[in-house]
C-alpha cells in the first residue's frame, strides 16, 4: 500500500482516500487510519478493484436514496462498516476472511454485527 502526501486532495475534509490501493493523504495517518485503509485495499483486491468501486456506489445510493439504513449513507456502506468496526485491530488484515465484508450488509447491520 502506497501513501502519497498532497496539499489538495482528499476534498471536504476527508483526510485520506484510496484510490486503487493508493492513499491520497494531507497529512499524517495514525497507524488506526493506516489499518482502516489497508482494509479497504484488501476489500478491493478480493473485488478485482473495479467491482469495489462499481458495488460501493450502487449501495450508497440505495442508502442515500431509500433510507434503508438509519445512519450516515458514508457510514453505513458495508465496506466502511467493516473498516471502522476492525480499524482498532492491528491484527486483523491477517485474521479477515475473504468477503467479511458481506456481513455486514443489511439494514442497521451495524447494530446487528
């Protein structure tokens, strides 16, 4: 996993984004942000990157536009929801099964994990 450092990008006050494995950052990444974007790169290589992206938006549309979740649409992704949960465990990219993520899709999924 690649970080790169620029004054411009990530937008709206995000402070990293991955694109590709590759994380766009502003600053410097707590080994906590580290974990939950190395996460999100294994989500990606286990969806052959462009399925991760194709998936990520059509939930967060289903979300933002039928209300299916009670949360934040961001939040509420399942790929984000299995990212913030498991951030803390440093360990846990050697622990994840492939697709953990699809646990956590569902309504309020996040109270039920």
């Amino acid at each position: 996993m690649r970080v790169i450092k620029t004054k411009h990008f990530p937008f709206n006050g995000y402070k990293a984004i991955n694109l590709f494995g590759i994380i766009f950052t502003k600053g410097e990444l707590s080994n906590k942000e580290l974990n939950h974007e190395a996460i999100h790169t294994e989500q990606m290589k286990e969806m052959l990157y462009i399925f991760f992206y194709i998936w990520y938006g059509v939930e967060y549309l289903i979300i933002r536009l039928f209300h299916i979740k009670q949360h934040d649409a961001y939040k509420d992704i399942s790929f984000e929801e299995e990212a913030h949960i498991n951030d803390d465990n440093l360990n846990y990219i050697s622990e994840r099964k492939h697709y953990t993520w699809t646990k956590y899709l569902g309504i309020n999924s996040s109270k039920t994990a």
